[in-house]
C-alpha cells in the first residue's frame, strides 16, 4: 500500500480545522507539536477516522495519546499501512 | 507584550499528579495552595495528601477530588502569575474554573469560594452517576441524538460539543454517534455535570451560595454561562452560581467576545493544556494575532512541571520568584493529620 504523505496529512488537518488553516510547511511542520497548532486528542481522533474512511488504514484509538507531532502521526499511518 | 488574560480549566481538566513539581519548587504556588487546603480542614489534609500521591484515598476523578484539586491549582498558579506583577485585563473560567475566575475578582473572598466549592462537592457527591462525552462536531448537529437526559454540557469550539448524561442514557447516545460515525471521547467524570439530572445537586449546592455577602466582580469576567462580561447583578445571584452546575458551558463564545475586543496573551492556569488547545483553533491565534501560554505541560511530570513554568516566567521577567533549591516539604504534617 503507498505511504500517505505531508502534502495529504496538511489536507486532513486543513479539514479538521474547519477553513483555510494555512499549516507552516515541509519539514517545519512534521515536528511541531499538535497542541501548538490547536489539535486536541479529540482532534486527533477525528483525523485517524478519516484516514481510515479514506485509506483504509486503520489506527488503534488507543496509540493517540503518543501522537505528539506530524512526523509521529505519518509513522503510525504508514506502519499500519505496511502490516 | 499583549496585555494579558487568564484562563482557568474546570472538570475533565484534572490530572492524577497535576502541577505536583511545583510544590515546595514554586514558593508562591505552594504558599497559596497550602492556604487553599488549609481553609479546606480536616478534608484538605486528606485531598493533599492524595494530590501528592502520599495516600491513595478517593481517585482523581471523582467529584471529591477533581473539584477542590483544580481549584487549589487554578487559582494557586493564577496567584503566582499575579505576584509576577502581571495585572490581567479578563478572566475566563471552563466550567468550574468560573469560580476561580470570580474569587480572584472579588465576588468571593478565598474563604468563601472554599465554602461554595466544598457545598457543592457535599452535593454532587450525593447527585446521579453518569459522565460526559467530548464529540467533534457542532452542538446543533447533536440534537437529534440528545435522549432520555442527555444534553449538551459545553460548547468549546464551531466543532467542539460536550454531553451529560446519566450513565445509561449516556452509554445509548454514545453507541448511537459511533454508530452514525461521529469522533468521541470519554470525558474524565463520574458525574453528569451541566446536565439537567443535576438539578438536585445544584438546589443542594445553593444552601452555601446563599450565606454568602455576594459582590460585584472587581476584574472584568467573561463567563462562559452566557459567553459575556459577568454583570454585577448576576455575580450577586446566588441562583446564578448553582446553576453552574445545571447549566452548559459556552465556552467557545465567551473566548470569541474576549478575542473579538483585542490582541492578547492568554494564559492557561491550570493543570494541561485544553483550554489553550481549544483557543489555538480561534482565528485570531492562527493568524497570530492573539496567543495562549499554558503554564502546565500536557501530561504532568515534576521536571516537565517546573520547565512549563520555567518558560512563561521567563517571559514576564519572573524567574527569581522561583527557588533554586526545594523548601522542605514535612510529609508528617500530612500522614499525622490524616
């Protein structure tokens, strides 16, 4: 299965968001911290069901609370993608 | 700097072990929260104790230790940001943070908060079982799901909706989302807070508002029961602090007043970082216009306590405040008051 990439994840988050959330971009945004960019477990929660909508890559709900940054949450992503 | 506003979280904020690095660490901080126990009696030996994981007596999450431990933590950290020389131009509470908000402002002194505080633990403690859901979506998306006594608690965000309920009534809504494919999450609570099955609790909670001298507010409030600037007639209604446990929480507009008058630092006094993770979805702090400051880190930790509190004092030239080696906590004061 193709890896779900940056450009894709900033999309997502972009909806979650509700408007035109302008994400800093590239490799400045894959380390940032959710909570600075105002994304709550809850948050978090709805993107991994929307991946899994999509996708078909499914998440456990449990692994939320370790997904600190964008980087984390594209290693979740792509190692469920990979299994 | 932006001038400043506080922030005070409420139930579902709490954390086993919140803000603990501060103790004996911070000296403002644990003069303040050892005064707030100490107008608790007995009670506050015990609630101590169980903060700093001394004993293990009643969790976290319920009522008993949930409410008086983030009221002790609020307002201990919003009186050391004070003692920076920090003079806030609005105070905003969540849900039990409001009483924070109003003891610092004057509506009651610290005495008396700790009266209407331990009443309407007495109370709630007594009330219904049940618990409350955070789903994103917009509460008017929610209606149709809202049975038996299910209602809308709080409104944090345009996609941010809390529910109470009874436990049973709330399980059935919470099979019913998940079925229709809507994010939700637990809330940690043991009681339907801003639910209509509150309603007894709150007429109990009332019998200690009503001794109360009720004052004006002195600080400019934006309560999140109306989502507007708290009005002296309100403040001196004590019907108006019993609903609180009744009524929802319109957080997300009062925050849209607030923002909507002028660029601001908020700053989260609290333990975690909800309330700034719900302001940092505003539009005014993604065009950085406005920001928020949490004074506590995500996920409590002593190291990650004092650096959180490291960084905002830093900002506001406050870093002597804080002492370089730890006051010496007697841990026989606690075990020999229990």
């Amino acid at each position: 299965m193709r890896e779900l990439t940056l450009e894709e994840l900033v999309v997502i988050m972009r909806e979650n968001m509700g408007d035109e959330y302008t994400a800093p971009h590239g490799t400045e945004l894959l380390d940032m911290e959710f909570t600075a960019l105002g994304y709550d477990s809850l948050a978090l929660l709805e993107m991994l069901a929307h991946v899994k909508r999509k996708y078909g890559i499914a998440v456990s709900d449990d692994e939320v609370e370790g997904i600190q940054t964008p980087r984390v949450f594209l290693e979740k992503i792509n190692a469920a993608a990979g299994n | 700097m932006a001038e400043v506003a506080l922030l005070f979280p409420g139930q579902g904020a709490q954390q086993r072990g919140m803000a603990t690095g501060l103790y004996g660490w911070a000296p403002v901080f644990t003069k303040v929260i050892d005064s707030v126990f100490g107008l608790m009696g007995t009670e506050g030996k015990r609630i101590r104790a169980d903060w700093l994981g001394i004993c293990s007596l009643i969790d976290i999450d319920d009522v008993r230790r949930a409410q008086p431990l983030l009221f002790a933590v609020d307002y201990a950290l919003a009186r050391m940001v004070l003692s920076w020389g920090v003079t806030p131009v609005a105070l905003l509470g969540h849900s039990a943070g409001e009483l924070v908000a109003a003891t610092l402002a004057g509506v009651f002194t610290l005495e008396e908060a700790v009266r209407v505080l331990l009443g309407r633990v007495r109370a709630a403690a007594n009330g219904p079982e049940g618990g409350m859901l955070a789903v994103a979506a917009g509460a008017d998306d929610l209606l149709r799901y809202l049975t038996g006594d299910v209602a809308v608690a709080a409104v944090n965000g345009p996609r941010q909706t809390m529910l109470a309920g009874t436990t049973e009534h709330l399980r059935s809504v919470d099979e019913r989302l998940r079925a229709d494919d809507f994010t939700v999450r637990a809330v940690p609570a043991r009681n339907p807070f801003h639910s209509p099955a509150m309603g007894p609790v709150g007429r109990e909670a009332k019998r200690a508002v009503e001794k109360i001298p009720l004052r004006a507010p002195e600080s400019l409030i934006y309560s999140g029961y109306t989502g507007f600037p708290l009005g002296a007639a309100e403040a001196r209604d004590p019907e108006f602090w019993s609903r609180q446990l009744t009524d929802p929480v319109y957080f997300g507009p009062a925050l849209d007043r607030l923002l909507a008058r002028r660029e601001l630092s908020l700053i989260e006094a609290g333990p975690g970082q909800t309330l700034t993770t719900f302001a940092r979805r505003h539009r005014a702090l993604r065009s950085g216009r406005s920001e928020s400051i949490p004074l506590s880190p995500v996920h409590p930790d002593h190291e990650a306590d004092r650096q959180a509190l490291l960084a905002v004092a830093d900002r506001f030239g406050a870093s002597e405040n804080l002492a370089a080696t730890p006051i010496p906590v007697s841990e026989a004061a606690f075990v020999n008051g229990r």
